[in-house]
C-alpha cells in the first residue's frame, strides 16, 4: 500500500467522526476504507462484547471472511484478542497449520492470505480487523504497519463513539432517575405533573374529559412504626405494582410522595354518570389491590386506601387539578376513611393552593378542636350546645373560626373540615349521654355554609354518623346564616334534613336582609336573634320594638326564638319579656372545651330535657 492510499484512508475516517457517529457507524466506515486502502480483497470487522468475536460488517458484503466458521478454540481473533497482537498468515497451508479449524474453510472459500488486527485501546480489546486476499504473497512489512495504523485510528475514534453512548446512556438513567420515584419504579410528582399538563392540553383541542385519583394510604405511619421502614417499603412496592395491574394500560400511576399516589385518567365516557360510574369502578379496584394484603415475615400488612377523585374538561393548572383531587381524598378520609369521593373541578381562588394545603395537614394532624357555648332555657338548664370550630396552630397557639373559615370556604376545605367536626360532635354527644343521661345536651347544632350544604356526601355522612354514635336526627342541629338563604340550592337539602327531623336555625337573624317571604318558605325550627340587637339592650327602645317583633313572627310561624350575645342579666330580661325561648351568650356561659361543658353538667344537676 501506498503513504497516499493511507492518508485517503485516514481523512475518510476523520470525516466520518466529525459527525458524531456510533460505534457501528465507524466500523461500517472502517471496513470501506480498509478495502480499498490496504489492497485487500474483502474486510472484515468483529466485535468483542462477551466471548469471541462475532461478526459486524464485512466490505464486500459476503466476501469469504463472513463465512469462515470460527473453531471452538477462537481460531485467529481469539489470538489476536487474548494476545492484543495481530496475526497473519500466508496460503491454505500455513492458515490450517496454525488455526486447524479456519484451514479448511479458507481453502474452500477462497481464502489465500489472512490477517487479522486487534483494535486495542484502554487496555481492552474492542474487536478485530480481519482483512485477506484471494491469491498467497503475504503481507509486507509496510501492509502490516499501515493496517494496524488504521487499526488504532479507527479504535480512536470507536472509543469516542462509545464514550458518547455512555455518556448519553447515563444522561438517560439519571433522567429516568429524576422523573421516576426509585422504590416503586413509577412516575414521580414531576413526570406526572408533565403527563397531566400533556393530557389536560390533548383533552382541551378535544373536549374531552381527563380524571385524576389522588390516593393516600390511610394511616401507613403506622405500618413504618410497628413494621419498621424496610416493611413499608416492600408494601409501597406491591401496593405500587397491585395499582398498576389493576388500572387500564392507558391509565398512569404515579408516586407523589411516601404514601400518595396518583393516577392519571383519559379516554373517559363523554356523558357525566357514565364519567362517575368508570371512576367509581376504577377506585373500587384500585382499593381492592390496595387491601390485598403484603407478606412480611411472618405476619401479613393490610393497608387501605381514601381516593380522592377529580374530574374536569377545562384546562386547568396540573397543580390545580392535583390539590383538587388532594381535596376530595381528604373528603374521603373525614367520611370515615377507606372511603372514595368524586369531585367535578372547581377553579380555585388566587392563592388558594397553599391555604388549602395548610388547612388539609391541620386536618390530617388533628389541630382542630372544637369548643361548645352552652344555649339554655329561660330559667337556665342547659338545653342544647352550639359547636364552634377552632385551631390548634402550632406557631399561633388556639384560633378562632374567624382566623380561617373564609379560607376553608373560600378553597373548599370546608368540607372535610366539616365533615369531621360532624364525626367529632357526634362522638361527643353519645359520650354525654353515657356519662350524664340526665343533663346531657339534647342537641348539637353545627354551623354549614353553603359549600357543605350542596355536597352531594352530606346528607349520607350525616345519616352515617347518626347510626355509628345511635344518634336520632334530633340530636344534631344545623345553622346557616341568614345572609346564605338567597342561594336556591340550599332550600332542598335544608328541606330534607327538616324532614328528617334535624332542627334548623337561621343564625345572625336580622342582619341577613332576608324577606319575610323567604322565611316563610323556609324548613326551619329556629330563628337565632343577631348580637346587635341583644347588644342594644335593654336602653334602646328601638332596639327592644325589633326584638318583640321577630319574637311575635317567630311565635306566628311555630319557631323558636334564640336570643344571642347575652352578657347582662338586663338583656336577659328583656329578651324573655319580649318571648324568646332560649338564650346563649357569655352571661349563660363562653365557648368551652368538651371537658369544661362536662363539669358544667354535672355540677349543674338541671335535667336538660
């Protein structure tokens, strides 16, 4: 070979790394230099992944080399492989005196000359350069030093296309890394955030809903503290694979977080109750995968599941539509648990996302209390209590409804807020009612906003916790505030809870502007007379012409007449003299504690009904 026929050899090659190439690019490019470079008559290039050699590409495509078979013992590449020298060998003789096994190959293909060189680099051997020529004559000095001078060009540039494959292969697993949770192999918080937005987005050109379930095992903590952290683990991992196989293959699960999981629905029914049947079924057997129970050692771990569930053909923020679900799930958990609530999404208010997470981690750690401000007869028995929602803030110390309620409503926190003080006063009663069956309260009223009125749960979750405490609807009351009674959607579900046989109070009467006609209307049991006007007595004259009139309507109507904010004996007076039927107010006793509410009763001895 000539110095020219090389350096052509050479520049082609480097051509060829320029643009980046794979390994098997290059080898491609080795072979078609080589041919023509080396005075060869066909090329060869073997790989070296694990064992021998094996075949990669060969210039002609077919020539003798691609069918001489290699022996048991490696023949010349493993020669060349072991050795990281190249071999060589002149006529049929010489081949089947060295390498048994080629001799009689190469005889029969044509085979008249061998070489084969060893691509070497980074004390590895990544494969050989086979090269023969059909007549005998041997390779010169100068064909040996040009071809392993090829050899290791081409090895150069080899290794550079595999650092690039390494590289990018690295890029890939870390990227799969950072958008798949480790334990469980599913999409993180992140991927899934990415995969909402692209379904919110392919769903928006289509009009077409997309679903989300947020799921949370309920109370794993305790899985981690009994079983210890790497029993937890393994029942992440099953509840994870449990989840997977029981969704359809279009549906995504995802790992939001230690114990939250999301998945991901498309392809839903066009038709609402279509939408909410496939939802409900999905959640049922991804609670039913979740409740399998996990082998560990020598016990078996159950865990179970409250799934929240969101709905929306809007083009909402992926956050949004995830805090929404997050909502439902804690819906879900304040009904009792192992429970499934479907919410249609509701555009959140600004800044929404963060006082609703907030309020969501003081339900789910158990910072809310409840306080009870006694309502008592004329004569002063304890005749039923009114339960006020506090919080038990950790940096702020005890607030006041007023602190949060506007927020609660305003992100609809407000409903599994609601639904636990529910649970929560319920509990309470029917430990009064052991404990004092002659004093007890005879009702509990609850404040509901609208919000909680409309919930398509509430008047089940009542009923539910009516049974679990053996509780009548007699024993809880509920209040809602005059100036809520213009929403029409409220009179139906009021209407039911009336029928029932709940008691219901208008509260703040008098400031709500509410036509007499709506009262009429109303299912309601008792009118709840604002502070303002009790504030104004007993030296307001006009303020006592008010009062002695919402007592003659209350009177008219059949409904009982409470008098609130009642701190003097003055306006106490005056509001049994104008024909109210119960009080409240720091005068008949302040907002307590239910510990408080039981020294109370027992000290005070007054039959309640």
């Amino acid at each position: 070979m000539d110095g020219t026929g090389l350096s052509l050899a050479v520049g082609a090659l480097a051509r060829t790394a320029v643009g980046a190439p794979a390994a098997d690019q290059v080898l491609r490019r080795l072979c078609e230099v080589a041919v023509t470079s080396l005075d060869a008559d066909g090329v060869a290039v073997r790989v070296v992944d694990t064992g021998s050699p094996t075949l990669a590409h060969a210039c002609p495509p077919g020539n003798p080399l691609t069918r001489l078979l290699q022996p048991p013992d490696g023949g010349p590449w493993r020669e060349a492989v072991d050795g990281r020298v190249a071999v060589s060998a002149d006529g049929a003789e010489e081949i089947a005196r060295r390498w048994s096994g080629v001799g009689a190959g190469a005889a029969d293909t044509g085979v008249g000359s061998l070489a084969v060189l060893p691509l070497t680099a980074r004390d590895r051997c990544w494969g050989t350069l086979d090269l023969y020529r059909a007549a005998p004559g041997g390779w010169t000095a100068a064909d040996r030093v040009g071809a392993q001078l090829l050899a290791d060009v081409a090895t150069s540039y080899l290794v550079m296309a595999a650092d690039r494959a390494d590289v990018l292969a690295d890029k890939e697993h870390l990227a799969a890394r950072v958008l798949h949770d480790e334990l469980t192999g599913l999409p993180n918080r992140g991927l899934i955030h990415e995969l909402i937005d692209h379904a919110l987005a392919a769903a928006e050109r289509h009009r077409r809903p997309v679903a989300v379930l947020f799921v949370d095992l309920d109370r794993f903590k305790e899985v981690n503290d009994t079983h210890g952290h790497a029993v937890g683990d393994r029942v992440l991992q099953a509840v994870a694979s449990r989840m997977r196989a029981a969704v359809r293959s279009a549906d995504t699960v995802g790992r939001l977080s230690g114990d939250e999981f999301a998945v991901l629905v498309e392809d839903l029914p066009a038709e609402a109750d279509q939408q909410h049947r496939h939802l409900v079924a999905l959640a049922d057997r991804v609670s039913a995968a979740v409740a399998t129970p996990v082998p560990a050692g020598s016990t078996d771990v159950t865990v179970s599941a409250s799934i929240g569930i969101t709905v929306t053909t809007d083009r909402p923020a992926a956050t949004d539509l995830l805090d929404h679900a997050d909502a439902a799930m804690y819906a879900a958990k304040a009904a009792g648990r192992s429970r499934t609530v479907v919410r249609r999404f509701v555009p959140p208010t600004p800044g929404g996302a963060v006082q609703r997470r907030r309020l969501y981690e003081a339900l789910d750690r158990g910072e809310f209390r409840v306080h009870y401000q006694p309502i008592v007869t004329t004569d002063g028995g304890v005749v039923a209590v009114e339960a006020l929602l506090r919080w038990q803030h950790p940096d702020e110390g005890l607030l006041p409804a007023v602190r949060f309620i506007e927020a609660a409503q305003a992100t609809g926190a407000i409903v599994p807020i609601g639904r636990w003080l529910l649970t929560e006063v319920a509990g309470q009663l029917r430990r009064w009612r052991a404990d004092l069956p002659d004093t007890a309260p005879g009702t509990v009223f609850c404040n509901l906003c609208p919000r909680e009125i409309v919930d398509d749960d509430l008047i089940d979750h009542i009923a539910t916790v009516l049974a679990t405490d053996g509780l009548t609807a007699a024993d809880l009351g509920v209040e809602v505030l005059e100036s809520h009674l213009g929403d029409d959607r409220l009179v139906p579900v009021l209407d039911r809870l009336r029928s029932a046989g709940h008691p219901v109070a208008i509260d703040d009467f008098g400031v709500g502007y509410s036509s007499l006609h709506r009262l009429v209307e109303l299912p309601v049991s008792h009118l709840k007379l604002d502070r303002s006007f009790t504030a104004r007595l007993p030296a307001d004259r006009r303020a006592r012409t008010v009062v002695d009139a919402v007592a003659a309507i209350a009177t008219g109507l059949g409904l009982q007449l409470v008098g609130e904010g009642v701190e003097t004996p003055e306006q106490a007076r005056c509001l049994v003299e104008a024909g109210a039927d119960l009080l409240q107010g720091f005068r008949c006793g302040a907002p307590m504690a239910a510990t408080e509410v039981t020294a109370l009763l027992t000290a005070s001895g007054v039959p309640a009904h």
